[in-house]
C-alpha cells in the first residue's frame, strides 16, 4: 500500500501539493424521477461513485422547505447533496461549499450540465472555518455528509461555525457513521446547545435533524 501525503486526502485545499492527476469518472444520480448526470473526479470524495451516507441523506433526509430561501451544502464534493437541493428547492439558492477547489469546480460544472442555476458554489478556507462565505447570509437550511475525518475537534468547530449561519428556526441535516462517531457526535451537539435528533439508522449510518440554538 502506497504512504498518503496529506495533501492526497480528499479534503485537502491542495495548497501546499497539486492534486492528483485528472481522472474524470461520470455517474447517474436520481433525484425524484430525475435523472443527474455528474461528474467526479480523483482527489474528491467518492469517486466514481455516490457514497451510500450521502444516498440516504438523499432519500431519507428532510426535505427543503418550499419558502426556503438561502440552503447550505456543507462540505459538497462533486455536489449530489446540492444538486438534489436545488431540484427540489428551485426557488432556492443552494450555497455549496467545500475546501478542496477540484471539487467546487466539479459541483459548479455538474451544475450547469444539469441546468440548476440556483447552485452558488464557494471555495471556503478551513481556518478559520467558512471563510470567503459571504458572513450575512442566513440559512434555512445545512445539509452535510460531514467531513469527520479533519479530525473531532476541527468537526466540531466546523459545524458550530455552520450551525451559528442558522436563521431562526433553521434546522440542519447530517449523515454520519455509527463507526465514525455519529453517537458522540449526536450527545456533543445536545450537550452545545443544539437539540440533535436521530431520524433514522440504516447500515451503521445515522440521519442526525439538528434545530437552531434558540
Ligand atoms: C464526506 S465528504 C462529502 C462530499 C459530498 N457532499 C458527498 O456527499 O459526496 C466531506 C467534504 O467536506 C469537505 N471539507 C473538509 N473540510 C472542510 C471545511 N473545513 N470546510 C468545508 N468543507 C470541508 C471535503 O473536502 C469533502 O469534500
């Protein structure tokens, strides 16, 4: 097995070494009866195929309220979470967010192949967290296959950063392995201030429905 340097991993912002060589992958995701043609790409998560997390936060997670106004992918990858965001919230923007620029690029261009003008895609800096996020926007809603593997402290402050973005009564949607610490992650957020609800477990994965602090 080959050593990977760090800035290999998918969630590296390729600063300080250039991504990997370019190996496009393409793939269909279904969204309510339409298909999504997308493109992924190595150096980002789940290349080359849809991570079975996000696919259930997909099928099973809330789902976007009609009067939705500003909603937050957090963490987007090549985009499915902010490409089904915005089929099913039209009249939204879909704010997709990631450190790594291969995969903003890969949402924004999966986005218009698909015709979703409402994704806004963000190259953000990890430190602080979601910087070059305009900081005035609000949102109804954050959904997130988190990256937990930044490790438990930087998850943390992650989601309170993204979580403090709430409008009022905004709720936020994760998916998270049992084996990757969705458990204690789940007891964190209640012990912070943030009512946190498990929705559903299917395959070790846990749906977590967070409300605003109040
Ligand atoms: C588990 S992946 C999910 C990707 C995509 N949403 C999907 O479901 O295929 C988490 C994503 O978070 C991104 N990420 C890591 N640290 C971040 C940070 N500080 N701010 C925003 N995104 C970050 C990673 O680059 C990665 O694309």
């Amino acid at each position: 097995m080959s050593e990977r340097t760090p800035a290999s991993h998918y969630f590296s912002d390729h600063r300080d070494q250039p991504a990997p060589k370019s190996a496009p992958k393409r793939l269909e995701v279904m969204v309510d009866g339409r298909s999504l043609e997308l493109a992924s790409d190595t150096g980002v998560f789940s290349h080359g195929h849809l991570d079975d997390g996000t696919a259930l936060l997909i099928e099973r997670g809330a789902s976007p309220a009609p009067t939705a106004s500003n909603l937050l992918d957090l963490g987007c990858g090549y985009g499915p979470v902010a490409l089904a965001l915005a089929v099913r919230a039209p009249s939204a923007k879909v704010w997709a967010v990631d450190v790594n620029p291969r995969a903003v690029e890969l949402c924004a261009a999966n986005a218009a192949a698909n015709e979703l003008g409402n994704v806004h895609t963000v190259q953000v800096d990890a430190d602080p967290e979601l910087s070059g996020l305009d900081p005035d926007v609000r949102f109804d809603a954050v959904w997130s296959n988190p990256p937990v593997r930044i490790g438990k402290a930087a998850l943390h402050r992650l989601l309170l950063a993204a979580l403090e973005r709430l409008a009022p009564g905004g709720s936020a949607h994760l998916v998270v392995h049992k084996h990757l610490g969705s458990d204690s992650l789940q007891s964190w957020l209640n012990a912070h201030g943030h009512p946190t609800t498990r929705r559903l477990s299917r395959m070790g994965f846990r749906l977590l429905d967070i409300e605003a602090a109040p």
